[in-house]
C-alpha cells in the first residue's frame, strides 16, 4: 500500500512517499508510527547532488568507506 505523507511548507504542499521518506537518514518513526525529520530530510537532500544524474535532491550516501557516492533512492 502506498502512503503519502503531506508536509506543510512556507509556500508550497510537498508530498512524499512514506517509504521512500524511511530511507532518508534523518527520518524515523515515533511510537504512534508518525514520521520525523522529514522536513530536515527534504532540506538536506535538496543542496546534494546525485552521483548518477547531477540533479540535486539524493538522499542515499554509499555505504563504502572510501566511496562517498550520494544518489536517489
């Protein structure tokens, strides 16, 4: 089942999918299952570049030690 999340910012709706949210580092869920930290999730992956596209917005850094790599999910 999909389930998108609506975050309110300052001037625009921002829609995300859940999943999609739990991947980011920043982001977990509370004990009532709410999620958290995906406005600072948003903001961080918004000044990172993809390592495959060159379009800003990855979120998912390499696990490799000596890698460095951030993509998309």
């Amino acid at each position: 089942m999909l389930v998108v999340y609506l975050i309110q910012k300052q001037r625009a709706d921002l829609f995300v999918h859940r999943r999609c949210a739990l991947w980011c580092p920043e982001v977990y869920q509370d004990h009532k299952g709410a999620l958290r930290n995906v406005q600072k999730a948003v903001a961080s992956a918004s000044k990172l570049k993809c390592a495959h596209c060159n379009r800003t917005g990855a979120s998912i850094a390499c696990k490799a030690p000596s890698c460095g790599k951030i993509s998309h999910l």
